[in-house]
C-alpha cells in the first residue's frame, strides 16, 4: 500500500469508504431491529470488541520476537518512504 500509485490508492480508498459506510449502516439497522434493547448492551460489545482485536494484536507481539522484530522494520521503512523529501 506505501508504494501504490496514489490516484489508485484514492481510488480504492474511497471506493472501500463507501462500501463499509453503508454496509455498516445496513448492518446495525438490520440488527437493530431483530434485537430488542440493544442500546443497553452496545457500550458493553463495542468495549468487548476492542479488547478482543487489540487483545490478540498484543499477544502475537508479546509470543514473537522475530514478529516483533519484522514489524519494526517495515514500519522504519514505511516511514522513510512516506516521508521521503522530494
């Protein structure tokens, strides 16, 4: 994604932008209505949901030290190409 032309990568950003917005939309609509009082319980998952993505994120860090090690390096290297002076 770093190295792609940026008018593709607009593209596909946009595109992508607009497709999760409505199905996002869609989604909680469609849940919405099936499930009776989902406002009491949305702080709860939305909190839930956080923590389980973040969760198993931090775990593979903390297991893999190459891992670890593999993803420092391409962020220096994102890093230098995004902010690379022309």
């Amino acid at each position: 994604m770093g190295k792609m032309d940026k008018r593709r990568f607009l593209f596909y950003n946009v595109v992508g932008g607009v497709i999760w917005t409505f199905s996002v939309t869609l989604a909680a609509y469609y849940v919405g209505k099936r499930i009776p009082h989902l406002d009491r319980y949305i702080i709860f998952l939305v909190i839930m949901a956080v923590v389980v993505t973040s969760g198993t994120v931090l775990i593979e860090l903390i297991r893999s030290p190459a891992r670890r090690r593999e993803i420092v390096d391409a962020l220096r290297t994102e890093m230098k190409y995004l902010f690379k002076r022309s």
